[in-house]
C-alpha cells in the first residue's frame, strides 16, 4: 500500500523492509536496486546539502568550475560581490549543457546549442536575433535564468542544496559542526585545495564507499592490513591503533577521535596529566598544522576542543551522505609529523557506478614547503594512486555486483557490532559518543540517516 | 545584443616548442636501442617483474602523471595541471610502492593481479645538450581485466621521458603521462605506466 511517507517499490517492497532497525541489518539488494537508485536522486541528492569544492578553486570574480549534485551537473561561480552562486548547469531552452568546461574565466556562459547567455550569476541576457524573439514572449526573461541551488560556505567549503525549505546547514550538522569547526574552522584563514581534485570511476553502488565513509574501523584491520605489515603503523599491529572515540549523530555524520598516546612514542607522556596543552601541542601539533600556527588555534577554538584536537584529534570520518574526511599523520624518519587532509565525494553516475573526487587541502597560512610535502605524501596514500585507497576500490564493485543475485539479494549486511563500553564521564564534546574499540555503531547511524531521508515525503 | 558580445572569437594561439627539434632518426642506433627499452619495460610490468622494473629506474628520478581538465580551446594549454597529480613519486617512493606489492600478502589492489597489456607506439627521440640523454615521447595504451570482466579497462596516454644511458642500456630518470581522461576509467592507479 502506497502512502506519502513510505517509499515502496513496484513489487511492493518498503524501505523499512529493506532496513531493519531491530536487527540491525539491511538487504543487500538495496545496494544496486536500479529503482532505488532513482528514488535516491530524488530524496537524498535532491534534498541534503552536498558538498561541491573548496571557494579557492574559484579565488577571482568570473572563475568557475562544473561538479556534480547527484547526477545534475552545477555550475559554481564567483561573483563580483566575492559570493558563490551555484546553479543547474542545464540551459532552459533545450536542456543543453551550458557550461562544457571543468574549469575557467567567464563574464557570461552561453549555451553553444542555440546561443542562450547567461550571467554568471544565471540571470538570461537574451538570446541570438534578440529581434526575433526567438525566446519567445510568453515568458518573463526573469524566468529564463538556471535554476539556483541553496548554497553555504562552510569552512570555505562549498555546499549547496536544492531543498530551500530544508534544514540549515549548521542544522544539518547539528551536534557534529563542534567537532567538525575543529577541523575546518580552527585557523584564521582556514584551508585552501592545493590543486584541482583528482577523478577517476569505480564500477560500483555509492552507498558501498559512503556506508564505509561513516567511520567504519574494522576493514581497516583487514584490507589495509600492510598499513601494519609494511609501513608499521601501530609499531606493526593495527588493533591498538582502533581503540579510540567515535563520535556520530542520526543525520548520518560521523568522526574517529584517535588518541595520540596511542600512536607516537612523542605523545607517551600525554596520559600521565602533567603535560599543558600548549606543551602537548608543541610535541605533536594536530594533522596539519605547523608548530608557528598554534597561536591561531588558540584563538579560533574552545578550551575544550582544543584539548580533544591536541589529545584525540578527529582522523577520519564521513560527512552523510557522501563525503570521507581524512585528518591524517605521516610521521617521518627525521621525527617531523606531517599532517594530510582530504576530503573525498563519491558521486553517483547510475546504480552500478561512482565518481571518486579527491580533494587535497591544506591550511592556507601553511608554510609552502609543508603544504607540498603534505600534497606528496596525500597522492601517495589517499587518492587515484594511493597506497590506502586502491583496496578499496576492489571490494566495493564485488558488493555491488553480488547484490543482484536471486539468493544473494535476500541476504542482510549486519551492524551488528554494538558499542557496550560508556561515554568517559570527562569526555568534552557533544553528540553520540562511542568509546572503545571502533564498533558498527556510527555506519548503521548512516543507514539510520538514509532511511530517515528515503521515509520523507518527497 | 550582438553575437559577438556573446561569444568571444579571438582565441588566440600560444606559443609552441618547434615541431622537429633534434629529432634522432627513426631506425638509427640510438631510436632503435631506446625502442627496445620501452618494449622491455612494458614486458616487465605485463609480466608483473617489478623488481626488474625497478633496476632500471635512475636515483634521481622524477615519475608524475598530472591531473587533467577539460578546458576550452583557448585555455587548453591549463588542461594538463601539474599541482594535484595522480602519481607524484620518486625513486624511493617508487621502491615504496613496489614493495608493498611484493613483500607483503596484503597488496590487495593486485591481489589477484590485474592482466595489463602495455601497446607502445609513436616513438619519438630527441637528443638533447648531454649526448647521453634522451627525450623520449611515446604513446601508451594500457589495457586492464581484472576478475572476471569482459569489458577491458583502457587507459591512452602520452609519456614524456628522459632515457639516460648507463652502459649498453639505459635507465629512466623522468616520466611525466599525460592521460586523455579527466575522469580515469580506471578504479585506482595500483599499476604503473
């Protein structure tokens, strides 16, 4: 039976059916469902903020650049007045792509189907013969603009919606933007990418990296195992490197607060209680962040964010429905701590598909130097070629492609590894907080967040 | 409004490099010895020996695959962009890479490996102001099946090297791949190119 807030395929299936809250299971079929695939466009990427870049992509009045929301194309510009405006990138005359370019200057994008031109802020100038009314006089000119996206600067990060009567962006964080603020917002002039993202295509559903995305610990264990074989991590063994603070909420986001003692022989001491912050800052500064720009965290953040980023920074997580966020620290043989950050999107081209978009930031008041050993080191693990995520991308078209077996469809993928252990009571931040070992807990909390989505009237 | 207010026609050409520089002769000696190297090497990595690949990789070398854009004609010249790149590596990293595939049983990306076939064609040698350094250009189209895919991954490059003689041979000292895609149609770089 149909009603407006259950999504029900055609063979009567119900996204309840599909997500079982008591168990903690999913079916597997809601992995590739090609039907599925078309109701997500609709009420996940139609709906919730997406992230789309990073404002200094677009540092001048005129510069744009073309992404991706779900799988409308956007055109990202920069005005005069310094905002962004993000807009359908489709002409309202046929449909054509307007803008074709990745990347570039323009004062005014014109259509090169029928010569339609636009504003940089999507506003229609007019179109060829302007004599002949070849638009037409049946409509305004101020209804032949590209349809406008809700956008929000973040951090300098860009995100947009096409859901105007949605939630807020600080809304859509909710509890998470306290600790998410201690990674975007904790310096004066904050990040900057160091280049444009990288892109590659991966034969597989999206939700299989993003479900990932949400923190998930345990495959870190297994499929990232020469992170402890080869390079060492954890002095060769990973599971104490897992034991730490996830931190999540039911919109879906999600970060792993790992403990610095944990991971450097420098930060032994950090538990015995007797070192200050500025003391432990200058032992082991926060991914990122050089020893000279510590005053400015000092500034930007609370007392008590900085002691958890200065003890237990966040290291990765997800941002629901589509983002992972990398705070990561290359330690290197001369002692020196380089810290990497990435945020990837994972876009989806069609139920059996996803674009992998890498973005590589540093802090802007980053010396150059650390920022290009930082952007090595990023290509070298995370990204189209790193030494991380190349596993990855070898499981998730696997998942996507058993998902469409008769029997295989039926069964569950399970979350059912359940955090027992209680919050520290001295723990500062907000939010649901999972202490311990990295359990299931903040992954099913996205799939809590989708079905909450899904279940939405449209 | 006119046209031209709309659309700019003056796209202006940007300085280019001479089409023949010091062009060695296809055929000759030298053409002929580097030609041999680059089948060699896309032999030993078809047949995954890495560390024979490896022994022919100078110290100093300098191994990059930009990041590529579509741009418009104009501004085709910032296609290619050589900040964020897909492979910035050097000899040692180099060396990194390959032995994490084999000294350990979790290089999972070519794990079982992909089968790769490597066509090298359009060669084209310079000879620069060191009579023992080469530019080398060449066209690559690799070739991917991993599983049981039908459909073969294919990735077409252009590589720009510098061949640097040592002995009866040479060793690689610069690869820059140019990739015809903005968006890679393969799911990782876990091999080389």
């Amino acid at each position: 039976m149909l009603d407006r807030t259950r999504t029900t395929l055609s063979d009567g299936t119900t996204i309840d059916d599909l997500i079982n809250v008591q168990t903690r299971e999913v079916q597997l079929r809601a992995i590739s469902d090609p039907e599925l695939y078309d109701i997500e466009m609709r009420k996940v990427f139609g709906k919730t903020w997406l992230l789309l870049g990073h404002e200094s992509e677009i540092p001048a009045s005129g510069d744009f650049i073309t992404r991706l929301m779900g799988s409308d194309p956007v055109l990202i510009t920069r005005q005069k007045d310094e905002t962004i405006k993000v807009m359908l990138n489709v002409c309202p005359h046929r449909g054509m792509r307007v803008c074709v370019n990745d990347a570039g200057n323009a004062k005014v994008h014109t259509c090169i189907y029928h010569g339609w031109a636009f504003k940089n802020d999507g506003d229609f100038i007019g179109a060829p013969v302007a004599g002949e009314q070849m638009h037409g006089t049946i409509l305004p000119k101020e209804k032949l603009g590209l349809t406008q996206a809700r956008v929000h600067i973040y951090g300098g990060l860009i995100f947009a919606t096409w859901n105007f009567e949605g939630p807020s962006f600080d809304e859509f964080l909710g509890e998470m933007k306290w600790y998410y603020d201690m990674l975007f917002c904790r310096t004066d002039n904050g990040l900057e990418v160091l280049g444009p993202p990288q892109r590659f295509t991966i034969k597989a559903n999206w939700k299989t990296a993003c479900e990932q995305s949400a923190s998930d610990g345990f495959h870190t264990l297994t499929l990232h195992r020469w992170l402890g074989e080869f390079a060492k991590f954890g002095d060769g063994d990973l599971t104490t490197s897992m034991y730490g603070t996830e931190v999540s909420s039911l919109q879906g986001h999600s970060l792993r607060c790992m403990p610095v003692a944990n991971k450097f022989k420098q930060a032994k001491d950090f538990r015995d209680g007797n070192l200050t912050i500025a003391e432990k800052l200058a032992i082991v500064p926060p991914p990122g962040i050089t020893k000279e720009m510590l005053p400015e965290l000092v500034r930007n953040l609370t007392p008590e964010q900085l002691g958890l980023l200065v003890d237990s920074p966040p290291q990765v997580g997800g941002m629901f429905p589509n983002v992972l966020i990398a705070f990561i620290y290359v330690p290197q043989p001369d002692g020196e701590i380089i810290g990497l950050t990435s945020l990837h999107t994972y876009i989806p081209k069609g139920p059996d598909e996803l674009e992998f978009c890498n973005y590589i930031l540093a802090e802007k008041d980053a010396p150059e130097e650390h920022k290009q050993k930082a952007l090595q080191f990023a290509v070298r693990m995370l990204g189209t070629s790193g030494m991380v995520e190349q596993d990855d991308s070898d499981t998730w078209p696997h998942i996507t492609q058993t998902a469409k077996g008769a029997a295989a469809r039926n069964i569950t993928m399970k979350y059912q590894a359940v955090c027992t252990t209680p919050p520290r009571p001295d723990w500062p931040g907000p939010a649901l907080v999972y202490e311990g070992f990295t359990k299931d807990d903040t992954q099913w909390n996205w799939w809590l967040a989708y079905r909450d989505l899904m279940n939405a009237p449209a | 409004m006119t046209m031209n207010a709309v659309i700019p026609t003056d796209v202006s050409v940007a300085e280019e490099a001479p089409f023949r520089p010091n062009r060695v002769p296809v055929g000759s000696p030298a053409y002929n010895q580097i030609a041999e190297f680059l089948y060699e090497e896309a032999w030993l990595l078809d047949e995954i020996r890495l560390k024979d690949w490896v022994a022919r990789l100078d110290i100093d070398l300098r191994y990059t695959c930009p990041v590529r854009q579509t741009r418009s004609l104009a501004q085709n010249a910032q296609s290619i962009v050589r900040t964020v790149m897909h492979f910035d590596e050097t000899y040692a990293s180099i060396r990194g890479r390959v032995g994490r595939i084999t000294d350990t049983k979790s290089a999972w990306a070519e794990d079982p490996p992909s089968r790769t076939r490597r066509l090298v064609t359009n060669i084209l040698v310079e000879s620069t102001e060191d009579p023992d350094e080469f530019e080398v250009k060449s066209y690559l189209l690799c070739s991917r099946s991993r599983f049981e895919e039908t459909t073969l991954l294919m990735l077409s490059c252009v590589r720009n090297d510098l061949l640097r003689r040592h002995g009866a041979s040479f060793k690689l000292a610069r690869r820059e791949i140019i990739v015809d895609q903005t968006v890679l149609g393969f799911p990782n770089l876990a091999i080389f190119l």
